[in-house]
C-alpha cells in the first residue's frame, strides 16, 4: 500500500467519523425536541387540571362544568337550626355532561322537619331540574374566566298534605348568571338568579359571593385543602325581605375523584319574625367523580 492510498484511507475514516458525529448530535437534538413537546403537550393537558383543583366554592355556584366542579355526584347533609323548628336536608346531585360548555343535573332532596311543638313529617322533596350553558370563556397562562348560563325548574314533587308540608306546592322557575376567574392562586365565583314562584308565592332574587384559597401547593393529581368565604342570600322585592348569610368553609380533595367538604351560613341579616330567625345552617357533604 502507498503512502498516498494510506492518506485517503485515514482522510474517508476521519470524514466518516465526523458523519457518525454529526447523526448522533442529530439524534439526540431529534430526542430534546420530541421531550420538549412532550413536555409542552403534559402541561397543555394537565395544567387545567391544576388549575381548577382548588376546587368548587360550597355554597356558590360555578361556571366550571368539567371534573368535581362540574361532573362530580353531590351530595350533603344539611341541618338547620330555627327558633321555631329544625330541619334536616341531604339532596342528591346528579350531573350529566352533553359538552364541555353543557351540563344538566337532577337535585333530588331527602327533607326532615321537625317544628317545636309539633310532629316530624319526612319525605322526599321537590325534584329540581338545572342547566348550565357557557356563553363566555376566557383562559389565559395559569388563569380563566368564564360566564355561564344557569336555567333550572323546580316542581312540586314533595308532600304537601302534612303539616308542616314536605315540599312548596309550586313550580318554580329560576334564571341566571354564574361566574368565575380562578387561578392558581385563589378564585373568585358570584351568581345572580332571578326566581320566579307559582301559586302566589313571592318571587325573590337569588344572590351568592364567594373567595377561595387553596392552602398547598398545586399539583396533579390533586391533594389540596381549600378554604372558602361567602356570602349567601335572596331578596323579596314585594315583601322587601332580605336574608343574609356569611358562611365560612374548608375543603378537601383526595386525588381527581374525590372531595370532601364542610361549611356552615350565619345570618347577618334576617328582616322576618323573630320565631321564624336562623340560628345557623351547618353542612357535611362530598363530591364523587364517576364517569
């Protein structure tokens, strides 16, 4: 072999160790890339979850109609305590989402009154009827807010022959807007309803203000503890009867199906007779997601 052929030997060895280079490099900026995209597609898909896994206000409506806030099975017990009697509800929540910006639900109440002085009627309730339409939805970085549409009936299923009665003895028609800006940090929910009531009852309006924080740090799946402040009410023009009530909350939510929540209202303002006066409303309740 000549000293020539020698050269061309170790110039075509170091140009092709230099292409071995140049794929590998290529490989591994192919391999940055497709983790880079990976990356950027978990946290596309998982940072609403983040987001929303402070969960639902307990009092308050929400526009978030996807997960516990919008597609959990609810239900709670509720006791409340009157000058004139108590009274022990526990409804049923049961939501079905046709899309992402549609839910319905059916509220089935089991209700126990027991007046002072008088003997215990249960039974179950009037059978509501809600819809929940998103109309505006606006999502920014770690951040969203949203409008929605909220439509329900109320119909006269519960007992009315006893005393005291189980249900209204009413169909009633409510109307109104929820909202919502919730971001990783805290979130913010108000709703307005407009409820209209048969047989010469008095229509009222339907108002709640809710804050919440979450207390750890946000990851998925979810492991967080949510404290709430709201304010609860509804308002009787006719009558210009007012009742409000502050109602403080915490909550608890173990993974992506599961919640646990407690709160209770106190009045602050209560334009009724004295006998008729809420002492306070405690409630203990959990939210399951199914589906």
């Amino acid at each position: 072999m000549n000293i020539k052929t020698s050269h061309q030997i170790k110039t075509s060895k170091i140009e092709f160790d230099k292409t071995q280079t140049k794929i590998h490099s290529s490989k591994i900026l192919i391999k940055k890339m497709d983790i880079n995209k990976l990356s950027l597609l978990f946290l596309v898909l998982v940072s609403p979850l983040i987001l929303f896994s402070q969960g639902p206000p307990i009092y308050t409506d929400t526009p978030i109609l996807f997960g516990l806030e919008g597609g959990g099975v609810r239900t709670f017990g509720k006791y409340i305590s009157r000058e004139d009697a108590t009274v022990y509800m526990q409804p049923l929540t049961i939501p079905y989402n046709p899309s992402s910006k549609f839910l319905v639900a059916a509220v089935i109440p089991y209700v126990r009154k027991s007046p002072k002085g008088m003997e215990t009627q249960t039974g179950i309730g009037d059978l509501t009827i809600v819809g929940k339409y998103v109309i505006f939805q606006r999502d920014k970085s770690a951040q969203t807010f949203r409008t929605a549409l909220k439509i329900s009936e109320t119909f006269p299923t519960g007992k009315t022959s006893s005393m005291p009665p189980i249900g209204e003895d009413a169909y009633q028609t409510s109307i109104g807007l929820v909202n919502g800006f919730v971001t990783t940090k805290y979130g913010i929910y108000g709703e307005v309803n407009y409820n209209i009531r048969s047989n010469d009852l008095t229509d009222e309006w339907i108002y709640n203000l809710a804050f919440g924080l979450p207390l750890l740090p946000q990851k998925y799946p979810p492991n967080q503890i949510n404290v709430f402040l709201e304010l609860t009410g509804n308002y009787q023009a006719e009558n210009r009867i007012n009742r409000l009530f502050i109602a403080p909350g915490i909550q608890y939510i173990a993974g992506r199906r599961l919640l646990m929540e407690a709160g209770i209202q106190l009045p602050l303002q209560e334009d009724v007779p004295e006998a008729q006066k809420t002492n306070y409303m405690l409630q203990i309740g959990t939210r399951i997601l199914i589906f």
